[in-house]
C-alpha cells in the first residue's frame, strides 16, 4: 500500500489550473477548489490566469460544501464587491467560522460590523 501525504494549502497555491482541477475531480478537494478559486479570483498566480465568474463558482462549490476556509473567503469577497451584500446572513457565517475555527480575520471583520 502506497500512502500518500496530504497537500498543503501552500502545495495547491503552486500548481497550474489543470492541476487543481484534476485534485478537485480525483479527490473532491474543497482546498484545492478554495485555492484555484481565489487563485482565479484575485490573479496572483503566473500559472493560473484571471477569471474572476469561475474563481467566484470554485468558492462557491467549496462553500456549498461547509467548506470553512470558503466561507470564510466568500464572506470578504461578497462584503468587497456585492452592490446588496446580505448583511445577516454574512454576519452569520462570519459567526459560524469564529465558533468553529477562532479565525482571527473573521473575529475582526465581525468587530467592524458591530
């Protein structure tokens, strides 16, 4: 038996597009789908190309997916750019990330609602 080491966050933000894709099909990776997707989203890659409407669909997937870290991003994201942001019910995942994760980001992009 072959075992195999989990990839880091750190691994995923290195690969090419392809590469991401094939780990989100292979092994339904919420990670990979968060990092192409912010990838995508915010362009600083030299190996992944802006693309801002497949960027915001990873994120969301991973999301849909109770995906913390997606969560989490989706929030900031949403607070950035959405014109009508629904303040409750992102200031209630803002809330669900802290109770589960202690992120300090989203403890104080709470704080700055409140």
């Amino acid at each position: 038996m072959v075992e195999t080491t989990p990839l880091r966050i750190g691994d995923l933000e290195n690969m090419t597009e392809a590469e991401l894709e094939a780990i989100i099909l292979e092994k339904n990776s919420d990670d990979a789908r968060l990092v192409l997707g912010r990838l995508l989203l915010e362009g600083t890659s030299d190996k992944i190309k802006k693309n801002e409407k497949k960027g915001v669909n990873w994120i969301k997937e991973a999301a849909k997916n109770e995906h913390l870290g997606a969560v989490e991003y989706k929030v900031y994201f949403e607070v950035r750019y959405d014109r009508q942001p629904n303040m409750k019910k992102l200031l209630a995942n803002l809330e669900t990330v802290i109770q589960k994760t202690k992120s300090a980001r989203a403890c104080n992009m709470l704080a700055e609602f409140n």
